[in-house]
C-alpha cells in the first residue's frame, strides 16, 4: 500500500489522517508497515482523501495515470479544440 508514501507528498502526520479517519494513529502506523490492512471504507475514504483510486493506493507499481476533476477535464478538452481549430 501507498499509504507512507501520500501520506508524506500531503505532508500531513500519522496523527492528523488517524483523526480524519477517526481511527488511531497506531492503526496508521500498523497500515504503512504492512501489519493491519485497512477495511474495505477505510480503504475508500484513503482514495477519496489522497485523490488517488483504490487500484494506484493498492498496487505499488507506478502507473502514467492521473486523476483530475471534472471541471478540469472539460477545460482541458476545450482548450485543446481550440488549438487544434
């Protein structure tokens, strides 16, 4: 799991995801050392909250995938018209 590894590109503490999740912050600690795995919930508000899916949070390959919102896609997809025009 990826868990370390975002937790750290966010800067944020075992402490400060532990209350998020209202879970401790040895159950996080337990997570990223690969001695508990999280629940399925736990796993899905991981991937809402890292902005990642749950496939890249689980996997530890690295992948050329990015997520982006809605709103963004649809900004990239007319701006590209518009070059392309």
């Amino acid at each position: 799991m990826k868990l370390k590894e975002l937790r750290k590109k966010k800067k944020i503490s075992q402490k400060d995801l532990a209350e998020y999740l209202h879970i401790t912050q040895v159950q996080i600690s337990k997570y990223e050392l690969g001695k508990n795995e999280p629940d399925l919930e736990t796993i899905k508000k991981l991937s809402k909250y890292f902005n990642v899916t749950i496939d890249y949070l689980l996997n530890e390959e690295e992948k050329d995938t990015i997520l982006i919102t809605r709103k963004d896609f649809e900004t990239l997809k007319k701006s590209t018209e518009e070059i392309t025009k």
